[in-house]
C-alpha cells in the first residue's frame, strides 16, 4: 500500500503522463498501421481511451478536490449520452447507429477527463513555474517527433497523401498519421509558440542557440507541405503576427533579440510567399476553383439527388409502419414522419440553392453547413435542445465543423457542457489581455492566439475537439496559457494593498480563531483585530495608513461579512467563515468572564455606554469592568492614554470603521498586552438598544441587507464601497 501511495504522488503522476504526451506520435503512427492493416490489431484504440481514463478515474478517486469541482459536469454530460442515446433509439433511422453515436461521445468525454487531469496537475504540483515550463516543452518536443517522422515518411517515398481519402488528384503529405487535418489543427494552434520558444532561444553555446533558432523552419515546412488551406494560411498570418509583436517590443524594449526574431519571422513570411505555387496548396487551390468555375450542371443536382438513398429508405420504413395499431409502433411512426419532414425540406432548401448558384455540390463544408442548418432549425424543441446525432446525414452531409458538428448533432445542452469552459477561459484570458496590455509577455500573446486559431478552424474548417489526438493538445494550451496568465496576474498584484490585505485575511474557522484569541488571552500576548468588510479594503486601496495598518504583521484581519468570504473565493482564496465584529466583541465578555480578565469599553452614545455597563455586570459578572468612555469625547487621544494607565486586558472600540482602528494601531505601542478590536456599532445591539438582523439573515449571511433595508442612510456609503469593491473582485478574478 505504501508503494502504491509513492508511486501514485503529483510528480510521479505529472512524468507519466507528460511521457505519454511525448508518445503521441508514436500512438498516431500504430493507428495508422492499423487502419492500414499492417499491424495485428489498435494498440492506440485500447492505450489512449485506457491511459485518460484509468489516469483520470485514479484522480477522481484520490483527490476531493477534483471529484467536488468535476462531479457535477460529468454528472449533466452523462445525462445528455443517455437522453441522446434513448431519442436516437426511438428515431433509429437508416444512418442512426448507436453505437457509433456513444462512440462520439466518447470522444468528447476524453477532453472532458482531460480538463480534469491538467487542472488537478496545475493546482497540486508544488512548484507551478517547473509543471508549466516542463509541459511547454513536452510540447515542443512532441511537435518536432511529429515533424521528423513526416519528413523520414516524405523522404522515403512511404508518407500517406492528405487527401487520399476524398481526392486522389490533390496534394499533400501526411506521414504516417491517418489524419493530416487533425495533426495540422494541433500543430496550427501551437504554432505560435513554437515559433516564439525557438525564434527567441537562449544557449551561452551560439552555435547551438543558432541551430536551435533554425529548427523553427521544421513545422513551418510542414504545415505548408501538408496542402490544406487552413494551414498554410495560418503559418503566413502567425508569423505576420511574430513580426509585428516581436518587432513592438524589440522597439519598446530596445531588445535585439526581439527584433531578431522579427527579421527571421519576415524571412519566412517571403519565403512562403515565394514557394506558393510550388507548394500543394497552390495545386490543390487550383482544383478547386476548377470546378466551382464550371458553374452547376443539372447532371450534378441529378447525382446529388441520387445519392440521397436514405431518404428512400425512410419512406419504405414509414411506408411499412403506415396503419399500425401497436403504441410502440405509431409512436415511432410519428417520429419518423417528423424526420422525414425536416429532412426532406432541408434537402429541398439546399436543392433550390444548388439551382441558383450560391451554393456548389462539390463545395463540401457549405452544403453541409445549409443542409444541417435548415434540418436542425426545423426540428422540435427537444432534438434542438439535445441533439440530432452525429450519424444522421448521410455521406457527405455529415458536417465537418466541429462547433457546428456539437451544436446540430448534441444541442444546445450539449454544447454548452463541452464548451463553457474553453470559452470561458479564452474570455476571462482576452479581457485580462486588453486591460493589462501593457503587462503582457510576448509568450502570452501566443498562447492566446493559439486558442483563437482554435475556434477559427473549429467555426471554418473543423477536425479538432471531438478526435482524441486534437484535444490533448488544446487542453495542454489551456492550462499553459492559464500558468501564464496566473504569473501575470501575480506581477499585477504584488504590490496592491488591495489583494495583500485580502490575502492576510484569517481563512479558518471561527472555533479555530477564537482558540488563538483565547491563548493570547491567558498569556497576556498582545493582539490587534481588524474585522474587515470590503469597505476596509477599500479604503486600503486608496488611503496609505490604512494600507500600513492592515499590512502590519501584528495585525490580524478577519472576514467581516459574506462579502470578504466570496470576494475572496473569486480570486482564488478560500475562506470558511466570517467573523463578525458582534461575535468576536460577544466572546471576548464570555472570556473576561469566564477568566476574571478586564475590559475597557470605548464608543457609542452615553446612553448606549451606559446600557454595555450595565448589560456585562449582569451576563458576565466575573469581568472586571476597567472603565469605559462614551464615544462623543473631543479628545480620543487622551482617552487612548487613559486606557494605557488601566492597561486592561481587553480593549473594544466602538467609533466607526475606520477611525477606531487607526486610533488603536497608533497607540497600540503604549500597550504590553490585551486584545484590541474596533467593533463598529456592536455596543448598539449588544446593549440592546437596536435590534440585531433576524435569525434567517444572519443564517443566510445577509445581515448588510438588513441594515441597508431598516437603515435607508446606509445605502450611499455601501455604494460607494460595496459595489466598487464588487468590481474591483472582478477586475482581478483569476483565470
């Protein structure tokens, strides 16, 4: 058990599984074997979906923390396979296999799993900065493996032809991989990273560091030798980009590395350019515009039409249900009927648009793109909101478009389960960027234009997300450009008082605090309380003394409202529970009582003075009352030396936020022992002379509600305070 305890450690997990990022290639390369026959059986297809799912099912099980944060959207996706599977069963039309459709889904359940597996490796590995820079260059080296196998199968005469599946005329290699769109998507979206990690590499060794620099030209050769459009133009505008970031901060900078990389990036921008019509997409750009300039011929309709044999399949199969008396049966009637129908005027729409012009046969992605638009739009509201399926379009129709693909064959609850974090994370990422622009690093930038390379091809060309060697590679992005985004916020927040005081924020339990308190009670330890809202951060914000004060070592802060408690939860700082001014002042009498220790009372009205005197001789008649000031004396200083004679062993203050705590830090050297604590208008409820929020406030953690609503005057200054720290929470929200 012990072994297994060792071997199953963060770092251990992380190597292994950055080795099987390493061996992506080789896996790729088996399954194309396979495909081809050249191997017994799919090593791949058993290694990946085993290797995620075993690592994944180990974390979920080992790691609360992980289980509590990804239960509930793999409890909503495996909802959505069983809903999906049960409507697809009721359609079963002739392109409705389900098998084939969980296998789909499955696919999706591996970057599900994968989500799971970088974020418990980027939150638990001990030093982040070592996981982030060791996946950063896992995935350097994976791409080059990738590229120097293509570049072994080119020059053997062996690599596969890219499109050797749809057109046998077209150009293109591929390698030994089964799939040169998906490998060209995966290097598409690291590239420009890849271009930044070798353009700007550092090596006391020139010779190597020069080397090194060149094998930039690696992946840029091979996405133009892979002959798709997508990829070619997206190595020329990536490297368009490099010029103009790169030579930005060259200039701003006045970094000669920097403007280095610029220069090599307009070398290989002209060199592209100039070996265009040699490349195989110049070719196969060619074959296109070919035939989309032979117009659209009535033989080509005819042929589109005849193809469309699943349709006629349908009819027979409704026909041969037509009369039925059993339930079951009509019940299934009626959803075919539905089908046909938006099946058949989705087919009609797309004719009509093959009549005149704006769309031709032979231009794959729009045909399918208006067929499966028009059928999804006409379907009823419970396939609109969970699904189509992937297989039922026949042939060409089934859509290439990954977005799309989710959108028409999972629905709206389908996509909105795969997507919402990657979208999230790319939003919080881009507004982050344009806010801190003048923060950001070069390496950041890339990262994130990789993430939007990826929802270009998903929305123009697809092949990514739902193929398992596509979206390791996207979440290995992700969680890159989150560390990145992480040190960023780090260098941004280091020297707010803001964020400080917020960390120093006591994040334990109330049982456990009143424990300390109670310690440095008995031993005479002096003690300052800060019970802070988020008008105290506020104020920190903008006033240097405060600033001082709570940033104080001596001081201690606590969480005064639900406000600090999610404040800081957003930002990445869990606290329990809070621990209110009226609480802590209420504990602090119950242990002046309970051991015979002093207490001096300062603030409030005379009355309210007068009631707090009376109200602790008769709850807690072992305290011994040091002496006590109403609030409304002129000179407080002088009050504040007075305590200083009595030296009590508790001080409470009551004169409002935040001059009572000012007033006990500048004196708080006159002092050799005591808990002090400013507890704003606790005398006024503990005296009983105002009434504290009901039980179902307090309960709820809205007492600030309360007071706004009986205390109409309060709603300005919460306002001013409340809200703009509201927005302040959001300004630094981590990503």
């Amino acid at each position: 058990m012990e072994k297994i305890k060792k071997l199953l450690t963060v770092k251990n997990l992380s190597k292994i599984f950055l080795i099987y990022i390493f061996l992506q290639p080789v896996l790729d390369i088996l399954s194309f074997l396979d495909i081809r026959s050249l191997i017994p059986f799919g090593i791949s297809t058993y290694v990946k979906p085993l290797f995620v799912f075993g690592l994944g099912a180990t974390i979920f099980l080992i790691n609360k923390q992980q289980r509590k944060k990804w239960f509930l959207l793999y409890l909503v996706y495996a909802a959505l396979m069983v809903i999906h599977t049960i409507m697809l069963k009721e359609l079963n039309t002739a392109n409705s296999l389900v098998f084939q459709e969980i296998r789909y889904m499955v696919n999706i359940v591996y970057m599900l799993v994968l989500y799971m597996i970088f974020d418990y490796f980027y939150l638990n590995y001990e030093d982040k900065e070592e996981f982030a820079q060791k996946l950063k260059k896992t995935i350097v080296y994976t791409f080059v493996f990738y590229c120097i196998t293509i570049v072994l199968a080119i020059l053997t005469g062996t690599s596969a032809k890219t499109y050797e599946y749809a057109d046998a005329t077209k150009q293109g290699f591929k390698g030994w991989l089964d799939s040169g769109q998906i490998f060209g998507h995966a290097l598409s979206i690291w590239i420009p990273f890849i271009g930044y990690y070798f353009l700007n590499y550092k090596n006391e060794n020139k010779i190597i560091q020069t080397i090194v620099r060149l094998l930039v030209l690696l992946p840029v050769a091979i996405l133009s030798l892979i002959g798709t459009k997508v990829t070619f133009f997206i190595v020329i505008i990536v490297f368009i980009t490099h010029i103009c970031i790169d030579g930005f901060y060259g200039i701003r900078q006045k970094n000669k590395s920097y403007l280095l990389s610029a220069v090599m990036s307009v070398l290989i921008v002209g060199i592209i350019v100039a070996l265009y019509k040699q490349l195989p997409v110049y070719t196969n750009i060619e074959i296109n515009n070919a035939v989309l300039s032979s117009g659209v011929s009535e033989e080509s309709i005819k042929r589109e039409q005849d193809s469309r044999t699943d349709l006629r399949d349908l009819e027979k199969e409704i026909s041969d249900l037509d009369g039925t008396t059993n339930k079951k049966d009509q019940r299934k009637l009626k959803t075919l009927r539905d089908y046909y129908t938006w099946d058949s005027q989705a087919t009609s729409i797309l004719e009509q648009k093959f009549i005149d012009g704006s769309v031709h046969p032979s231009d794959n992605r729009a045909k399918q793109l208006v067929y499966n638009w028009n059928k999804y739009q006409l379907a009823s509201l419970k396939y609109k909101l969970f699904g189509l399926g992937y297989l039922n379009q026949p042939g060409q129709l089934q859509i290439e478009r990954d977005l799309f693909m989710v959108i028409f064959s999972l629905g709206i609850i389908g996509t909105l389960t795969i997507l919402v974090y990657p979208i999230s994370k790319f939003l919080k990422a881009g507004i982050r960027i344009l806010r801190y622009w003048k923060e950001v690093s070069p390496e950041t930038l890339y990262l994130f234009e990789g993430f939007g390379i990826f929802f270009c091809i998903s929305i123009y060309a697809g092949y990514t997300f739902i193929y398992t060697n596509f979206s390791i590679f996207l979440v290995a992005l992700i969680t890159a450009l989150r560390f990145n985004m992480d040190q960023m916020q780090k260098e941004i927040q280091k020297d707010d008082p803001f964020l400080k005081g917020m960390d120093r924020c006591y994040r334990g339990t109330n049982e456990a605090f009143y424990q300390v308190v109670e310690e440095n009670l008995e031993k005479e330890q002096k003690m300052f309380i800060v019970t802070a809202n988020p008008e105290t951060f506020m104020r920190a914000n903008k006033d240097p003394e405060i600033a001082k004060m709570i940033l104080d070592p001596q001081t201690t802060i606590t969480p005064d409202g639900i406000g600090v408690v999610a404040g800081a939860k957003l930002i990445g700082k869990e606290i329990q529970e809070t621990i209110t001014g009226v609480d802590l002042a209420k504990k602090l009498m119950e242990f002046a009582h309970e051991k015979r220790k002093s207490i001096y009372l300062f603030g409030a009205s005379k009355e309210v003075s007068q009631k707090m005197e009376e109200m602790l001789k008769e709850k807690y008649p072992n305290a011994i009352l040091a002496g006590r000031q109403d609030g409304y004396v002129e000179d407080k200083q002088k009050v504040f030396l007075e305590i200083a004679k009595v030296n009590p062993d508790i001080v409470l203050v009551a004169l409002g936020a935040p001059t009572q705590e000012m007033l006990i830090y500048q004196n708080l050297g006159r002092f050799t022992k005591g808990i002090f604590v400013g507890v704003g208008g606790s005398f006024d409820v503990l005296s009983g002379s105002k009434k504290r929020a009901p039980n179902f406030f307090v309960k709820m953690r809205l007492e600030w509600l309360y007071r706004i609503t009986t205390e109409p005057k309060r709603l300005k200054r919460f306002a001013k305070y409340n809200i703009t720290y509201g927005f302040k929470i959001l300004k630094y929200k981590a990503l």
